[in-house]
C-alpha cells in the first residue's frame, strides 16, 4: 500500500510499505476516507522527529476488518464506536 513518509522538514515521501494486518486481538484495519494537515504534522519541524513514523490525526475512515466487536467502546470513543475515526500512529 501506499503511504506519506515524513523524515524531516520539508523530507516528505510517498513509499510502498507492507499492508497492514491485525496482529492483536484489538486491532482493527480502518481505511481513511478524508484526511488533512495538523498540528501534530509540524512535530519535524521542531529539531525531534521519531524517524519512519506513520503520525496520523484523528482521520474519518471506515472499519473493514478487525478481530473484536467495537459495541463495548466507552462513550468517549464515540467517533470510533460509529466506525468513523481512529488515532493512528503505526510504524510499517
């Protein structure tokens, strides 16, 4: 799969990295819908980047696999009850 590659400011890539998979049992596979630019993108841009990092924000995205139900996820995750966003920070 594709995916946008930060290495330092202004050092943006898009790389083919393995495809994700669920390895846990709370995992889930979400695929992002719409995304966009946030203040957690312009970490590089402060002298400390965690190298080959995946940092996502809060992106809306629809669940199409994942190994447990999500009906006992706390109202505070509503977003991710409705299978609508999900945090992400993976490393490929």
């Amino acid at each position: 799969m594709r995916a946008t590659m930060m290495y330092a400011a202004g050092d943006v890539r898009v790389e083919i990295v393995p495809g994700p998979v669920l390895a846990e049992p709370t995992d889930a596979i979400v695929r992002v819908v719409r995304t966009c630019i946030c203040g957690s993108d312009l970490h590089p841009y402060i002298d400390q980047l965690l190298p080959g990092i995946l940092d996502g924000s809060t992106n809306p995205g629809k669940v199409f696999d994942r190994t447990v139900s999500l009906d006992q996820i706390p109202n505070g995750y509503l977003a991710m009850d409705r299978r609508e966003a999900l945090k992400v920070l993976v490393t490929p």
